[in-house]
C-alpha cells in the first residue's frame, strides 16, 4: 500500500502521516458536476467494465456451469468446488504431510513469508551498521528486477544434477555420493523452489524495513544505549515493536504473492516432479488453457478470489483509516 | 521506549568500552555481509559468465573454473538471436510493453485525475471500489476474454494483450496517481481557475508537469511488469511467431533443457533491459516497486 510522495517513497506505507490526514481532494470550489469527467474518466471506466469487472462476474458465474468451451451450457451446482476438493492434486489431507497444489501454497505462504521477512530484516540490521550500505542493498535488491522466468532459469543452473553446472551439487559434491536432483525429488522440489523464491524476494524486504528501521528517532535508541540496554534489547524492546506495522504490510504483500505464484513453477518445474510442486494459480492455468476445463479453471480463480478478499479488506481498511475518503 | 527494565544511567566509561566492543562487534557484520553478497551475486554471476563460454567448455567444467581458462566467446548470444529467434522475441517483446505502459499512462492519469480534483456523483465509493479491483487476478480474465476476442481477430494480434494488460494496470495506476495528484498545492489549481484556465488545461499544463515523478515510477513499474510477464502472454499471443521472450525462453527450456550455453544467453538477454533501468533509474525503479507491492 506504498504512496509515492513528493518527499520519496513512503514505504509501503510506514509514514503514512506523509500524506495529508484530510480529504485534500475537496474538488475545485464552485463546481458541483464538473461534466469533464466523461473525457477523463469514461475510456477508463468503459475499459476497466468490459475487460475487469464483466470477466471477475463472467468467471464467478461460470464456476457453477458445466462450462463446455468456456459457454454456458449446464447449471452444475457445486459439482466443480466438491470435485476440487477430491482431487488429491489440489488438496489431499488424507497423508501425513498432507500434500496438494493447496497445501503447498500453504508451505509457501509459512516459509516463504517468514524467511523473506526475517532475512530482510536481518540484512537491513546488518547493512545499517556499515559503510557500503548502498551496495549490499542493491545487490540483494537486483532479483526485483528481473523476470521471474530469468530466476528461474538462473535457478535451474544452480540446481542444475550436474556438478559442471549446478552450483550447489559443486559444493555438495565432496560430502555427498552421487548428485542430488534437487527439482526431480518429491520430498526435495518444494523447499528448493521457496528458497528460489525467497532469493528473489529478499531485497524487497529489506528496502521496505530498511526505510522502517530509519524512520526510527536516533535518540530514542540513543536514550536506551544511554539507559544500558544491550543490542539485543534494543532489538527486541524498541526496534522490533516500531516496525511492526511495516512488518504486517510486508507480509500482505507477500501472501498475494504466493496465491498469485505461477511462472516460476511453471517454468523450473511445470508443477513435477507428477504433481508434487503445483500451486493453486498454476492448476488454474493448467486445468484451463491445455486442460480445457473451463468450469474447473473458474472454480479456482473463485476460491483464489476467496483467499484474496480478506486482504482487500485488509488493504481497504488502511486505507480508510489513513485518509478520510 | 526509553523503559529498559532495570536500567539507569550508566557512567561514561562503560560508554567507551561500549565503543570499543561494537567495533570488534563489526568484524562478524562485515563477514555476515560478505556471504550474504556473495549468495546474492553467485547465482546471477554464474549465468552471466556461462553465457559468454563456449559449449564444449561448458559440458566439462564449472563457470567458476573457467577464470583459469579463460576462453570467452559471443558465438552463445549470436547462436540463440538468429537461429533461436531470440532477436525477433526480443521486439516482440518491446512491441507489446510500448503500448501495455503508455495506454494505462494516459488513462490512469487522466482517472486520477478526475479522482483528486474534480467533483462528480460516487466519486468516493467509485475508488473505493477501484481500490477493491487492485486485488483481482488475472485468472479472472482468462476464459471469460479468450470468448470474447475469439470472433475479433484480435487474438492474431496484439490488440489481446495490450488491452488486458491495460485493463489491469488501471486500478493500481489510479490508485498510486490519484495518491500523488491530491498532495498538489490546492493554492496552485484554485489560482489557475480563477485566471480562467479550462478543467483540461489545468491537468495538461499543472497536474501533470508537476507530477513527472509519480508518473515516471509509475511508467517504469508497468514497463518491467509486461517486459518480465509470461502468464498473460501465455494466454493472450497466440502465435508463435509473436511470442516475447519470456515466452521464447521457456520454450528453449523445454525443448533443449540441457543446452546450456543457449538458456544462458537467452535469459541473459530477456535481463538486459530491466538491468540497464535498475541502474539508471534506480530511483524511480525501486519507488515504483514498491507503491507496486500492492498489485
């Protein structure tokens, strides 16, 4: 939920008393119905309803059709939801662990969050205290930029079985006997995708709780180092407490992330070894486009759209109560 | 915050000594920092050093053993541009992106606009309701727009993805310019209308030459987002012969997963331009990554 302000960047949205508090968009005195906004808003308005607002009731509706060719043909019901939840691809509680392209976006959305946001904060710490601070944010930050199918592929040579080309294999290659196929494994291909993962999105943690972390008075750490607290009780009792708003927006973030992960698995791994690395967006794109299982496809982006709603909420919340709409 | 339980003042010669252990304290954070840099920068570094090997080195020994080596070549980068149609990817790419970032530009803008400061029915709980649309996927569109292009002949072109990658910009570009629009100084605006200029003349000649950070970061975020996109051009380019080179590298990557020296060299190329913004236009870059989180 980040602004950009005239003054720079309010991380995603740390400051937000950088924005005005008040409405400020009372609009130009003495025009009530200002008819120039059919030129400004009308291309928008007629856009945003035909391609964003008719397909999201389009899809809704068809998730209870049969949807043959993606067309109306059969009212089913429920039947796509409950074939859903028996499909043990998409989620299958019957094991220990469970497994699933569900519950493995719930292993993305623990590990992945909890290390994006622990190591972001440990590389902020970290960088603060030094010189280059600069550059090591950039280097980490320097996977933002790239498309997610360049990670992949660059993560691809890493894991590469072959210890001429997989980096990890090279290093492992002394304590190990033979390679490890660390994509081609079941147990293995979830956890090394989320650190793939994790990888590219560290930086982006770490410029938004860096931006946190000096948004906190230098007197007050100083008035506690002055007090006697050690390093490890400003962390925990004045540092920690101050960024945790930026903490919680952060792991938003995040989570939308991963409901809306795809191309990385689509490209490392296509959702194999089997099924064993599919997450929710990828089996909707999936089951849709060379499944041809429309009403199956809709039902998904449904329950994606489920999981999505109580972060608009969340989203809009803050909103509200950071400006009076 | 300054209650640090059973603390109190401290005499200065703890402060000093204090000194002196947070500077031993920074040899573990320079090591600490050191390996985290070489973690970030090893895996891009390998890609970029195999990228310029030739084949037959690439097959016998690692890209951190080729320093000693020392046997560099372009033949990769010439191989996968021409036969590979890395080169023809990479304008199809650049086809797409121009009007995926410059229509939701103009559009956003001028929404935004009317969103900040101009008076008209519904105006707060219409945004609302864009801020709302910031969260749909882009599922949603898939099947639904797929029908709908079907009979258009759009789906052989690249009107498809220009308009569903404009139909879900919009929201976010609304939302972050119409944030920006509303700091303007109201002075500035009320003046310009009573010296008579036009609801049009002020957005043109105020709102946006004022704006030009805001809209560059927002330019910037939406170019890099379509440059690196795969999942719509999956859907919406239908040809093969108008496909980007996300699209183009995944491709070599399934058809050819162990030529090496190709994936190098085509992911290579697919990183060169969001590369060149990140160190040009750091600044506006990492501003509109991060007013972009919400998307």
């Amino acid at each position: 939920m980040a602004v950009v302000t005239p003054g720079g960047v309010d991380a995603a949205g740390v400051a937000t008393t950088a924005a005005p508090a008040t409405s400020p968009a009372t609009p130009i005195a003495g025009r009530r119905w200002d008819r120039a906004v059919i030129l400004f808003l009308g291309p928008t308005a007629l856009l945003m309803l035909i391609f964003l607002i008719y397909p999201t009731l389009y899809t809704i509706a068809l998730s209870f059709n049969r949807g043959r060719r993606g067309e109306f043909t059969e009212w089913v019901g429920l039947q796509h939801y409950i074939g859903l939840l028996n499909d043990k691809s998409f989620i299958n509680l019957s094991t220990f662990p469970p497994s699933g392209a569900i519950w493995n976006n719930v292993l993305w959305a623990i590990f992945y969050t909890g290390f994006v946001i622990f190591l972001g904060l440990v590389v902020a710490v970290l960088a603060s205290r030094v010189r280059y601070e600069s550059i090591i944010k950039a280097v980490v930050f320097l996977p933002m930029a790239i498309a997610a199918t360049a990670l992949a592929i660059i993560w691809n040579f890493v894991y590469a079985p072959d210890p001429n080309i997989g980096l990890l294999n090279a290093i492992l290659d002394p304590f190990t006997s033979g390679s490890i196929s660390w994509l081609g494994n079941p147990a293995l291909v979830n956890a090394a995708l989320i650190a793939a993962g994790i990888w590219g999105s560290v930086g982006f943690a770490t410029v938004i709780l860096s931006a946190a972390l000096k948004s906190i008075p230098s007197e007050v750490l100083e008035a506690a180092r002055t007090d006697g607290a050690n390093e490890r009780q400003i962390f925990f009792r004045i540092i920690l407490p101050m960024v945790s708003l930026p903490i919680s927006v952060l792991a938003v973030t995040l989570l939308v992330n991963v409901i809306k992960l795809f191309d990385l698995i689509y490209v490392l791994t296509n959702g194999g070894p089997g099924v064993s690395s599919r997450v929710i967006a990828f089996t909707m794109y999936n089951e849709s486009i060379p499944g041809g299982q429309f009403g199956r496809g809709a039902a998904i982006t449904v329950i994606m759209l489920l999981l999505l709603i109580p972060i608009m909420a969340f989203n809009i919340r803050r909103f509200r109560s950071s400006r009076v709409v | 915050m300054t209650a640090v339980a059973g603390s109190r003042p401290t005499e200065r010669a703890l402060t000093t000594s204090e000194r002196l252990v947070r500077f031993m304290n920074k040899t573990p954070i320079h090591i600490a920092l050191g390996i985290i840099a070489v973690i970030w920068l090893a895996p891009t570094v390998g890609l970029l050093v195999t990228s310029f090997r030739p084949r037959s080195d690439i097959q016998v020994t690692g890209w951190w053993e080729s320093f000693l080596q020392f046997r560099y070549t372009l033949e990769n980068y010439q191989q996968v541009l021409a036969s590979q149609g890395m080169l023809d990817a990479f304008f199809n790419t650049l086809w797409i992106a121009v009007p995926s970032t410059l229509i939701p530009l103009v559009l956003a803008s001028m929404a935004a606009y009317a969103f900040s400061w101009l008076n008209f029915p519904f105006r707060d709980a219409l945004f609302l309701l864009v801020v709302a649309l910031l969260m749909i996927p882009v599922q949603v569109a898939f099947i639904p727009l797929l029908k709908l292009f079907a009979p258009t002949g759009l789906l052989n072109s690249y009107g498809a993805i220009w308009l569903a990658h404009t139909a879900f910009a919009l929201p976010f570009g609304i939302f972050l310019l119409r944030n920006f629009f509303i700091t303007l100084p109201r002075d500035l605006i009320e003046a310009a209308r009573i010296d008579g200029a036009s609801t049009v003349g002020i957005f043109r000649q105020i709102v946006v030459p004022l704006s030009v950070p805001a809209i560059a970061a927002y330019g910037i975020f939406q170019f890099l987002w379509v440059w690196n996109d795969l999942l719509m051009a999956l859907v919406f380019v239908q040809r093969g012969d108008m496909w980007p080179m996300t699209k183009a590298i995944q491709n070599l990557l399934s058809q050819y997963g162990t030529e090496w020296h190709l994936l190098a060299a085509g992911a290579f190329i697919l990183m060169f331009v969001p590369l060149i913004v990140f160190f040009s236009l750091q600044r506006y870059f990492v501003q509109g990554l991060l007013a972009g989180s919400v998307k």
